[in-house]
C-alpha cells in the first residue's frame, strides 16, 4: 500500500500557454496502478495562475493553503482552504493566486477520457 | 461550477460494525453530478477507528489533520498531514485515530465499480 509524503515528491513546473508560476505533483497515478482517476498536488506561486481553459474530463479540486479566486465566465469566486470544488467537464476555469503566500490545492482528474484516452498529467 | 466549505457540509455518522467515532461529509459526489469519483471526507474522533475491511475498488486518501496509523495484515504505518495513500482495490485496511485531535482526512473512491454497482457513500 503506497504511502507518500507530498512534499517529497518531485514537482514539476507546468509550460504550457496561459501558465504562469505552476507546479504539479502527481501523488497518486496511473504509474502508481491508479484504475479510475489521479490525485495532483498544485502549488500556484504568488502572482501565478493556471491556464484559462476548458476540457472534456471534470476536475474534483480542495484548496489546502492560500487564497486564491475560481474565474469562470467573467465571474470570480473567492477561495479559501477546506472548500471543495466540482468542475463539470467543458467548463471553462482558471485558478488564480490572489496572496501573498504559495496557493496549494488538490485537483483530482480520471486517468482517461474519451474512451480511453490518457488524462494529461494523469 | 460548485464550490463548498467542507466543514459546512452536513456530518453523517458512519453505523456500520467496526466503526468507532467516523462520520462522513460527501463534499462532492454522484448527486452533485460527478461522473467518475467522489471526493468525501471523513473524521475519526480521538480513540476513534474506520471499520478493517476490503472491497472491490481503490482508495485514495490525503491526511488533511491529525495523526494516526493505517493498518494492513498485522503491520502499521504511521499517518501524518501531507501524507497521500493509494489503497488497492482488494486490500485489507484499518485507518486508527492514535492522537488526541481528530484524524481529518480526504478519502475518494470510484463512483461505481463492477461494471456499474454504486460505490457506498459516493
């Protein structure tokens, strides 16, 4: 039974368009055996967000430290740790570090879509 | 896009033989429309423990506060916050409350298993 400290794990910086001062670590994958989804630790530096976009695959996320802002559709929502977020699939959604102190989040995603597909970063 | 404090969400003791001071919150699931996982989040009061069991799909699991020990065939492993843990589907386990907090922590499953079964608390 895997155990693993999520700090200890390597992160990786996240360069794609739209990213700015992202890092990912997978915790739980599909390398690790995963059958249905992926578990990703986030850390969003201050002034950084992730890219504006939409997928077809939901995201389940729960912010662990920082503030940051959901922006969707021209509309923002505050975020806080402990809250617990759904991302529909085809949503459209950014994560923006609104403080002064690393943003870190959880952001769970299937390992496949589309019938098969690999999930990116999965 | 939904988006909710986890401690907000309403507390539901878990009455099943082997459980001792659980009680769940679904933070997201199949009523909120997730189509593959369900996020919930579970808290053992302190001398409190999850039933010892298996069952045909994965856990992963974040400790979010407390400390504690997982339990699998006669071996123990301590549990602290940041750890993640991969549970196989199939494999014996026990989380134990070994502080004087509450053990928090995330516990998601696949929202169905067995080609279509519901997963219990998703």
């Amino acid at each position: 039974m895997l155990i693993r400290q999520s700090e200890a794990v390597e992160a990786r910086a996240i360069q794609i368009d739209g990213a700015k001062g992202v890092s990912l670590r997978v915790l739980v994958g599909s390398a690790d055996g995963a059958p249905t989804f992926a578990m990703r630790h986030f850390t969003v530096a201050s002034g950084g967000h992730t890219p504006r976009h939409s997928h077809n695959y939901e995201h389940e996320v729960f912010i662990l430290q920082g503030s940051g802002r959901l922006e969707q559709d021209g509309k923002g929502q505050a975020l806080k740790p402990g809250d617990a977020l759904f991302v529909p699939p085809n949503a459209t959604h950014q994560f923006i570090n609104t403080g002064s102190e690393p943003l870190k989040f959880l952001c769970l995603v299937p390992t496949s879509f589309d019938c098969g597909t690999p999930t990116p970063g999965s």
